[in-house]
C-alpha cells in the first residue's frame, strides 16, 4: 500500500499567490508597512484580544516575549516544558532566565498542571505552557493559582491555532502569547509568528524589540515624546530604548496571511474531523487513543505506542517509509529537549530519566502529518495499515 502522505500538503494555496501576484503588480511598498497593521489588526479581531506584533518567526515570538519580561520583572526562573520547540527553551536562556522543567500529562502532552504548580515559589517570573500540536494545555486550577499569586503565563501557541479552553481561543488567556505561520502549521506566511497581548505597555514594548529597541516604533505618541524630552541630544527618528533585535516581517507576508485567515476555521473544522476519525479507527490495544481532545484542533495525527516495545516500533516505522507515509519521531521538537546538547552544562547529567512520561514520546511517539486536503479513506486506510502489524 501506498499513501504518499507528506506532513503537509497545499498549505499555501493557487489563491493565495494570485491574491499575491495581484498584489506584486502593484509595485508596491514591500517591507513592512499597511499590510503588516491590518494583518495585526484581523488577527486580533479572531483572536479576541487588544493587540498583535508581527514577526519572522514563531522563534522570534518566542525571543521579544522572553526579552520583553525580562525588561519587566527582571531575572528568575521560568516554567517550562520537556515536549516543546527548542526556541521556548533556548529563548529563556537567551535572556538569563533559569528553566525549570516539568513533565507531561499524556493525555494531551501539555506541562503537568500539578508538577508546575508544585515548582512555582519566589524566583518564578512566568509559566512558559506549550499547548502541543493542538492540544489545550490548561486547566481552571493552574489558571486560578496563577492569578492568586500574580505569576504571568505565556502561551506558546505556535502548534494550536484555533484550539480553545472552555470554548475561548487558546492564545487569549495568558498576559502574552505566541503564534507561529510556518508552512507546516494550521496556516502559513512562508515563515513567519505573531506575539499577541491585551497590555498596552507590553504591545508597545514589544513593537520597539521587533525593530531594534527604536522609539519610533512605538504608536503611542506619548512615549515617544518622553524618550525625546529626555534625550535632547539625540535625532528623535534614531532613540534606541533597547538592546533589541531586528525580526521584523514584510508585506509579503502579511497579504499571505490574511488570505488564509480567510479559512482558518472551515480549515480546522475539517482538521478536527480528521484527528477524530483518526483515533476511532486505531487499534486502541496498541496505540493511545484516548486523548483529550476537548478544544483541540490538531495539524498532526499523535501516533504512541501503549508499550515499550523497540522491536514494535521499528516494525510501525518500517511500514510508515513502505507506504510512504512521512512522520516524526519524538512528536513535537523531537521529543524530550533535555536530550538535547544545547543544555549540556544547564542541566544536569541524566536529568531526562526523571520525565518519565515524555521519555515515553521521545521513544514511542510521532506524528503524522493532519491537513484539509486529506481525503478520508486515506486515513482509513492508514489506520489498517498501522493495525495490521
């Protein structure tokens, strides 16, 4: 049997690039500019929240946010997950934050609401939640304690567009959140994020790290009237208020983007379908299907083992490559990140063996590509195959 099953398939469109193409023809302005702020501004509207920062990348998302709270509530810890993108981890690094880890709930592969709860104390700046591959990662307890002790959570909604918690979009909940459009996710800006908040002073705070810490890029006239009183001595279009960065995004982008936020719900609808029907139809004695999908809206098939078995699993992925089926293992980032060489010297040796549950899915768990071209035999016949072995 043959599927040939990318992980993802007509991400960007014949429309999009005409939509594209019409708008090249214009000779217009490409950097950043009406484009960028009107893309900003729908996101926000489907999101439900004040304001939105476009950038390059969901990295970079995740970089001015981590940067940005550092500006804000100086150095500590952040909370962080061990099934997650490098860039969450290695951006609160990057600004001097220590990351504390905690395992996941197997049920949705999200941070273990009690194991954070258990680490939050005094040098706690943030909880730094991935919601994985489209999975909702919160609950009412974290969300309440949180707000008691008047810690900040960061949403990194990079895998999850759409999905929610009690019927309110993920993305909305935390002081900050991040969004990735890489061409793998739920919709794609060739590359590209977004950095979503309901603070005025963070929005304006993160519009001066998107562009080089520069005052000008501030839209609240006030600020920039403050830094210039106080610096005479300087050209008020060159007031630099941060050591920042330059991650800004273009016009390109933007009009890609708000072609496919056209579609992003009757996409996800059809993404949901496909997930459900998906766990349905597998083998429930060898592979995990009773997920919690209340909220989810997956961009990925999450195939794991029940058992540890090695020989089981080199059989799984030996049929998948036959069938021509594309997957990662390890599922989201490649599994457990404290695997990883780039926090040798951070951790310490053999930290991993004390996550349990996320060595699990770094050994026997992947994902298979989930997107609304799929046809449903497709992931029918899929399900045969993976039961059949």
């Amino acid at each position: 049997m043959k599927l040939n099953w990318p992980l993802m398939k007509d991400n960007i469109t014949r429309e999009d690039l005409d939509i594209l193409i019409a708008f090249l023809k214009k000779t217009p302005r490409l950097t950043q500019s009406s484009n960028v702020l009107a893309f900003e501004k729908e996101w926000s509207d489907w999101l439900g929240i004040r304001y939105s920062v476009f950038v390059n990348s969901g990295a970079s998302a995740n970089l001015i946010t981590m940067a940005a709270l550092k500006h804000l509530y100086g150095s500590g810890e952040i909370i962080v997950p061990t099934l997650t993108w490098v860039s969450d981890i290695a951006s609160v690094i990057q600004n001097g934050f220590e990351p504390v880890f905690v395992d996941i709930n197997p049920e949705n592969l999200c941070m273990d609401d009690e194991q954070v709860i258990s680490k939050l104390n005094h040098k706690t700046r943030a909880v730094f939640i991935t919601h994985v591959q489209g999975f909702n990662g919160l609950t009412e307890r974290l969300l309440q304690i949180l707000k008691d002790r008047n810690i900040p959570l960061v949403e990194d909604v990079c895998e999850s567009h759409g999905a929610t918690f009690k019927g309110i979009k993920l993305g909305s909940f935390g002081l900050i959140s991040n969004f990735s459009f890489y061409f793998a996710h739920h919709m794609s800006t060739i590359e590209g994020g977004m950095v979503c908040t309901d603070d005025e002073k963070i929005y304006e705070t993160m519009r001066m790290f998107r562009s080089h810490g520069m005052v000008r890029e501030a839209s609240d006239a006030k600020i920039k009237q403050q830094y210039v009183h106080e610096h005479p001595d300087l050209s008020p279009d060159f007031i630099f208020a941060y050591p920042a960065y330059n991650v800004r995004n273009t016009e390109i982008g933007a009009v890609l983007g708000r072609s496919q936020l056209k579609r992003l719900d009757k996409n996800n609808t059809k993404r949901i379908e496909n997930f459900e029907l998906f766990l349905k139809n597998l083998d429930s004695q060898k592979y995990m299907t009773d997920f919690d999908l209340e909220g989810s809206c997956n961009y990925a098939f999450n195939l794991v083992l029940k058992e540890p078995d090695p020989k089981f699993r080199d059989i799984v992925e030996a049929a998948m490559r036959n069938a021509g089926v594309e997957f990662r293992r390890g599922s989201s980032g490649g599994g457990n990140q404290l695997r990883q060489p780039y926090l040798k010297g951070i951790v310490p040796d053999k930290e991993f063996e004390k996550y349990p549950e996320v060595e699990h899915i770094h050994f026997y768990g992947y994902y298979i590509g989930n997107y609304p071209a799929l046809e449903k035999q497709n992931i029918l016949d899929l399900c045969k195959l993976l039961n059949a072995l």
